[in-house]
C-alpha cells in the first residue's frame, strides 16, 4: 500500500461531494436494464465488461437482466490509477469469439469516450453483428469520439469515484458516486 495515495484519498473522500446515493444508482441501474432488455433479449448478446471499473455497474445491471446471455471481459485502461488519462494499454482481448455475435460493452464512465470507442472498434473489426454500449455515467462532454446507447446517470465533468470508480486506485468499493470537491 503506498501510504501517501492512501491519506490522499481519505482527504479527498472527506471533503467529496456525494452526487449520487446509491439508492439513485441503483434505481437508474433497473431502469437501464429494462431498456437494454426491450431491445437486447432476444438476441443472445454476449455481455463484454470493461474492466476494472466497469465490473460493479456491470454485476449490478446483469442482475436484471432475466434473459439468456453470455459474459466475457475486456481489460483495457488508459488512467492506470491515475487521475489523468494516458495512452490506452489492452491488458486483455475477449477470449469468446465475436464473429457474428450482439454485443453489449459495459464500462464505467463516458468522458472523452476514447477507451469505448476502442474497445466498439475492436469487436466490429472482429465480425460482431452489432455492438450496443451502455455506461454508468456519462459526463455528455463536447467533441468526444462516441456516444453511449445506454446511460444510467449524467453528472458534471468532474473527477468522479464510487461504484466500480476509483481515485488512484481507491474508492471503487463505495456504494454512491461521489465527485472531487471544487478547488
């Protein structure tokens, strides 16, 4: 443990600002769900969860889906448990194969959309069928490089950590979302 990252985010914690409880993540996460499944459950997706941050929304909306669907993983990171993001690192391709599959992406977050875009581009360019995405928050930035089909929550461009988020490497255990205080 780096001690100094550790009493960094308990000041950063201390002074955030809880934008969403998680009683209001977890009603946009049902209400995301039901829209991925109006359109999505008789295709037999295969769900790709973007790892790391993308595995509590990911856990949390396929709790809700109550159709037949497979579950694979992409590991791909651009912030590395940084506060910035850097050159996109593929840690892990899916191992099922794409050919002739929907797709669902789940990730995070939407900011500058780089790592979804990617990771989109990635699963056309194997064969996919269709590729839908769906985040749990997006920051609706300006001149981004794609947008979402789903979004649970929209929040302000702020630094954001809780539920799967992390601040340098902590936070994204907390049920919540909470931003960096101002200043």
């Amino acid at each position: 443990m780096n001690r100094g990252i550790y009493h960094e985010y308990l000041e950063v914690m201390d002074q955030a600002e809880c934008l969403y409880p998680s009683e209001s993540v977890a009603h946009a996460v049902r209400l995301t769900a039901q829209a991925v499944a109006t359109e999505m459950a008789d295709r037999d997706p295969l769900v790709l969860c973007v790892m790391t941050g993308g595995l509590r929304f990911c856990s949390d909306l396929l709790g809700h889906l109550e159709f037949p669907l497979e579950l694979d993983y992409v590991h791909v990171s651009r912030y590395r448990d940084r506060t910035e993001g850097g050159e996109l690192s593929w840690l892990r391709h899916p191992l099922d194969g794409l050919r002739g599959r929907h797709l669902l992406v789940v990730d995070d977050i939407l900011d500058k959309g780089v790592t979804l875009a990617a990771v989109r581009r990635h699963c056309v360019d194997a064969g996919a069928l269709s590729v839908a995405t769906a985040v749990l928050v997006d920051k609706q930035l300006p001149h981004r490089v794609i947008d979402a089909d789903y979004s649970a929550l929209v929040a302000p461009d702020r630094y954001l950590f809780g539920e799967g988020m992390d601040y340098k490497g902590y936070g994204r255990n907390l049920r919540g979302i909470y931003a960096i205080a101002d200043g």
